[in-house]
C-alpha cells in the first residue's frame, strides 16, 4: 500500500495559509461582490519571434455558488482563462480578483497557497497516484494545510462519502472504472473546502452515462453552494450547468444563462445501466 509522505510549508507561508480561510461546501453565505471578478484581461505568449494575443480584453465576474460551462474551439482562449482563474498563469494586463483579492498581484508561494485553500482541480486525467489507495489519494491536498493526520483522514473519508464512493477507500486505481476514478479524483478537489472548483474536460474519458452521472455530482455539489467553473466541448454537458460562455478569438462572443436545463439524476433514469 503506498503511503502518504509527510510535508510542511515553511513558517512565514504556514502563517499566510492560516489567515486564508476556506469556504465550506454547506455555507450557505453569499457575499454581496461576486466570487470572481476579471477586469480586461489580455494575455500575451511569445514563440519566438510571434506574439499570440490568446486573451483580448475579457471582463467578466462569476457569482458564489454559480455553475459556469466555457466552450470555444481550440485556441480560442477558454483553456488561457481556465489557467488564470486558477492561479495556474497571470495575466500580461488587466485584473483577477479572487473573493476581492487581486491575486495578480501575488508572489508565487502566496498563489500556492490560494490554489491549496480556495481552489479544486479536475481535469480530463485522473492524475491519481497508481500505488495509492483511493483515501490516500483524495488526503494528498492536506499534507500542505496545519491540520493533523486524523484530520486528514477525516476530511478524505468525507470527502470519498460526497461523491457515493465511501466503499471503496482501500481500492487502488487500477481497482476502479474510469468513472470511479473522476469520482475519486473530485473528491480530492473537494478535500480543502474549496471556495471554488475549476473542471477542465471532466468527462472528456467518460462514456455518456459516466458522464451525466459526474453531471449529477456537479449539480448536488452546486445545490450545497459550490461554485462551478467547467471548460467542455461537449454541448451534452452544457446543459446541466446554469450559464454558459462561449470563447472565440480571445474574446467571449456568448454569456447567456442556461434555459431550463434538466437535472442529471432526472436524465440517468432514461439511460441504460453499463456494467463497469
């Protein structure tokens, strides 16, 4: 069984991660500044002797508890944005205010600690540890936060129970289904707290009924007051979310709320079960 390997952050970002307060899933607060706030955003990459303008002024802010889906052709800028929201990139001009932080702003061991405290990952990989039992993996986030190991366990298991997968917390990756393992994967985003959570193509390896039941966990997550931010190419996957930006050419050229968009458990009950 791999095992978890111990970690600290050094005292004066141990201080600054204490005075970063979490928001909790269950909170059902919403402050009056939306969650997100981005200001004329440009971003510029240089190859060589070409400059790529990937964001071209983009405004836009995301309320608490919002459930956003970005689409847009490749190179159109969603993926440059989806990295900035996430403290993964800055922006060459422009602002990204994070719960009224300008985290533009920020040296990098502040933004680690911002990623660690305030924001969950899921990407189209797993990216989970092949050796490391499925409790193991979600606790990995913890090793970086001042809580102890029961904590952490305690926090994991949580975590394991949200996404229906509490059974399975010895399995090893190699012991579950691809849909389980986003399942696993979600949970460790979720292991912190996270004030937000990014989802980059989370069902870009599912099948269809895999992928409406991820669908579903986003839902009841975002019914609990999780704000959901999710770049897809997938017009199935839009629907269950409640707003939707459209990104061509580093600009937004759609934002517009989902009209009457179904509930995913209400769609499952119209697919056909798929043996695992």
């Amino acid at each position: 069984m791999g095992r978890l390997p111990g970690g600290s952050l050094p005292g004066g970002v141990l201080d600054h991660a204490l005075s970063v307060e979490p928001v909790r899933i269950d909170d059902d607060g919403h402050d009056g500044d939306p969650l997100i706030r981005v200001e004329d955003v440009h971003r510029y990459y240089d190859l060589g002797e070409t400059r790529v303008h990937a964001l071209r002024g983009v405004s836009l802010s995301v309320e608490r508890g919002g459930f956003v889906a970005i689409m847009g052709s490749s190179g159109s800028g969603k993926s440059t944005l989806m990295n900035v929201l996430g403290c993964l990139d800055r922006p060459s001009s422009g602002r990204y205010l994070l719960e009224g932080t300008d985290v533009s702003k920020l040296e990098k061991k502040e933004l680690a600690i911002i990623r660690n405290r305030k924001i969950g990952f899921v990407f189209q990989g797993f990216n989970l540890l092949a050796r490391t039992t499925a409790l193991e993996n979600i606790a990995l986030p913890t090793l970086y936060t001042p809580i102890d190991k029961g904590e952490r366990m305690r926090r994991a298991s949580h975590a394991l129970e949200m996404v229906g997968l509490a059974n399975r917390a010895g399995h090893f990756p190699s012991q579950m289904s691809g849909g389980q393992q986003q399942r696993v994967a979600i949970a460790r985003a979720l292991v912190n707290q996270p004030s937000i959570l990014f989802a980059d193509e989370p069902t870009g390896n599912l099948d269809s009924r895999t992928a409406v039941e991820i669908m579903d966990i986003f839902q009841n997550l975002n019914d609990r007051g999780l704000t959901i931010v999710m770049v897809t190419h997938e017009p199935d996957v839009v629907q269950f979310a409640k707003r939707v930006i459209v990104f061509r050419d580093g600009k937004i050229r759609k934002d517009e709320p989902v009209a009457s968009g179904p509930r995913a458990a209400e769609v499952l009950e119209t697919l056909p079960t798929l043996d695992d």
